[in-house]
C-alpha cells in the first residue's frame, strides 16, 4: 500500500505525520472505546513498528509515535486486517467526532450518545463532499451524565438536554445555535458543513464564520433546527480520576502525564481491567483513560494498582495541570526539553493555581487555551503571563531557578 506522506497536517493511519521521533499514526477509534484485545495489540504494534509510546489527542484519539518510515506500509497492513483503516486518507481525516466517554455506562445521562457518533461517523467517511472540510473542522456529540464535554470546543457541536423526549442543543463554533432531535443529527449535520463550505471563503474553524456571518446563514435550508428554550447549565464534573461511583456500577479513570502511555503501561493496564471484571477501556479528551463497568471493590482495588504503575489517579497532583508539548528531541522544531521543565516545575505548584502550558516553540501544540504559558527559546524561557504561546511575553531568559521562584510566588497568589 502507498503511504500518504505529508509534513505538518493532521496525522492518520492512512497519512502519518513525520516528527522528530519518527511518523506518527492516530488511530481514530469510534466512541473512544479500546476493547481489551485491541489495547493488547496495539501495544505489541507500537513495539514492533513504532518506538513504543502513544499520546492520546485532545480529541480523544491515540497516536503510535516513533515509526520509521520503511515501516509505514507494513504497519497500514496490520491496521488493515484489523479492520482500522479507512477507505481512504481524506475519508480518515474528517472523521473528528469527540464522543462521551461514558456513554453506555451512565444511566444518568439524557442518552446513549454511541449510536449518533457511529452515524455521524458513517456520514462523514460517505459524503465525499464533505471531505474538503479543513483538518482540523470537527464534530461533538455529548450525551451528558456524570461526565459532560467540559473544556471540548468543536466546530459542530451537539449536547444532550436533560427531560423528555430527547433533544440536542446545537453549538457552532461555540455559540448556541438551536435545538433538533436526535434523529435529525446527520441530515443538520451535513446541511450545515455543506454550508461552511460555501460560505467558509478563506476560513478554516466554524468560529471564524460564525464571527463573520453569525449561525442563521449556516443554518439555511434547514428546517428542523429550532431555537433554543431556555435551559439549565450542564452538570459538572470536577474529579474523574480514581475510583469513581456511576449509576450501580464504578469506573476509574487513570490520568496520563502529558497524555503519554507506553505499551509496557498500556498492555497492564488492559490486562489489570480485564483482570479485575471491567468492560472496556474508554478514551477521553482529557489525557486519561477510563476503564468502566466496574463493581465497587475491584475499582478500589484497581485504581491502587494502576497508581503503582504511574497513573495519575489523583486530581490534586500538580503534574495533572502541566500541559507540554513532546519537546526536544521528539520534535525538530522545539528548543528545549519541555517535559523535563514541567516535572522539575510541578513540586512548585498547585493543581488549584491552574493550568500551565510549556511549549517548545511557539505554535503551542499542547494547549490552545489562555494559561501561564512559558515558551523555549534559545537563551531560556519567555514567560506569557496569561495567554497563548504565540502572544506577546511579559518576561524573557528565564532560567529554572528564576522559573522556580515565579511559579512560587504565584502560586502563593494563586493569579493564574
Ligand atoms: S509546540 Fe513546537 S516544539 Fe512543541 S511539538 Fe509543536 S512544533 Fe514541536
């Protein structure tokens, strides 16, 4: 099979990605679910042809780092008989659609979000329309519960409503725009991308649109779209990690420094779940994985192992709040080791202070947010006080130790 081969796009199974450590293959896995089995292979996978570590995307996908590149067709092969590839590259990439990760399992939510992703999913991969979308143009579907998308911003975004019958709220790029029901989702969904298209000019993110033209043109020809009745603020999660009760049942939720997990972490931890009488593995948005379905006992007893092994299962860690990009040497353009700053920072701070963002360049790969946010450069750090890694810094040169006593004495302060 030939490779799709190109330098900074959005990395598939079918178009990887190189970086300083080789290609990088995401694997798109539907509703975020890794059975067991497939946790195990893909850890056998990453050892065999990558350099055994994935990170887990923002968007809830996992991505096999460190391939070498006469190895790309090999693996493709793999992916295939396991039914991971798709028909095509263009079909792969639009395929972005963040899914509840407890949907299934919480008999608290306004509905089981699966079937609509599958559905969207299946839309996306048959429109081939809609395969001009920009790379990074994705979907939402958040059936609410226990664990609502909290922090997730997408271009098309739709969220359960509690009560009856069941409704979903439509956002686009971040602004409400309506109400459908659930049946509606793929015939609104396409209606509007098709709209986005024509109307987009030299845009690539609905927010931009959106801010333009405001959400009524986006919504053009499309009936079923209704406007939005007045409603609650969704519920709130604060605290996934750990041992955690949902509906009858438990789960735990195993945070992951930086969103890396090694195979050598990630092939116990399925083996652990199974172990312990689990039902899956979920994927999150978050940097953690969930492992659900899970009776009272075997999660605490679970959640004491998977600490032992280097998960975070703890919300008050500090390391928790560092966002950091994989840095020197995994990637070419970073100007310094970014993780290793983090964890020589992190004693110096507090998950309650909030999050901090180091960054190896200022693309600012890691986080796309407002934080604290200290940017490698060639003579130490510049430091932007709260914003973006590509905003102007308050500070610059900035060694460990001159970095050390900033963060203490914010943290004290607790101004970010
Ligand atoms: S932020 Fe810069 S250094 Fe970090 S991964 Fe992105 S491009 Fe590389």
């Amino acid at each position: 099979m030939t490779a799709t081969l190109r330098k900074g796009w959005c990395p598939g199974a079918l178009a990887p990605m190189l970086s300083g450590d080789g290609y990088i293959f995401r694997l798109r896995l539907t509703n975020g679910i890794l059975t067991f089995e497939r946790a195990k292979v893909f850890a056998d996978l990453a050892r065999r042809f990558g350099n055994g570590a994935f990170d887990l995307s923002a968007r809830a996908n996992l991505q096999m780092r460190g391939v070498a590149g006469e190895k790309i067709a090999d693996l493709q092969e793999e992916l295939r008989a396991l039914g991971l590839l798709d028909s095509d590259a263009r079909a792969e990439a639009v395929r972005n659609v963040v899914p509840s990760p407890m949907a299934g399992f919480d008999p608290s939510a306004a509905l089981d979000a699966r079937p609509l992703v599958a559905a969207l999913e299946a839309l996306l991969a048959r429109e081939t329309a809609l395969h001009d979308l920009p790379a990074k143009f994705g979907f939402s579907v958040d059936g609410g519960g226990l664990l609502p998308l909290q922090g997730v911003e997408t271009d098309i975004a739709f969220a359960a409503l509690p009560g009856a019958p069941p409704r979903l709220a439509l956002s686009l790029g971040g602004r409400p725009a309506g109400e459908l029901a659930p049946q509606d989702i793929c015939a609104v969904a396409e209606k509007i991308a098709r709209n986005f298209l024509r109307l987009r000019g030299q845009d690539r993110r609905m927010s931009a649109v959106v801010a333009r033209l405001g959400v009524a043109p986006l919504l053009d020809g499309d009936a079923v779209v209704t406007p939005s009745s007045a409603r609650d603020e969704a519920a709130s999660c604060d605290n996934f990690l750990g041992a955690q009760p949902c509906g009858g049942k438990y789960f735990v939720g195993a945070g992951l420094l930086f969103g890396r997990i090694e195979a050598d972490s990630l092939e116990p931890l399925a083996e652990l779940a199974q172990a312990f009488g689990a039902a899956e593995l979920r994927l999150t948005p978050w940097r953690a994985i969930l492992v659900v379905g899970l009776e009272r006992a075997a999660a605490v007893e679970l959640a004491k192992r998977l600490a032992g092994l280097g998960f975070l299962l703890d919300a008050r860690d500090s390391r928790l709040v560092f966002a950091a990009c994989p840095g020197a040497p995994a990637c070419s353009s970073a100007r310094g080791d970014v993780r290793a700053l983090a964890l020589a920072l992190a004693p110096h701070w507090s998950a309650q202070a909030g999050r901090v963002h180091i960054s190896g360049c200022e693309k600012g790969c890691a986080f796309n947010a407002p934080a604290l946010t200290l940017v490698a450069e060639a003579d130490g750090y510049a430091l932007i006080d709260f914003g973006l890694a590509r905003e102007r810094p308050s500070a610059r040169g900035l060694d460990l130790a001159a970095l050390q006593s900033r963060l203490i004495s914010l943290a004290q302060g607790t101004r970010v």
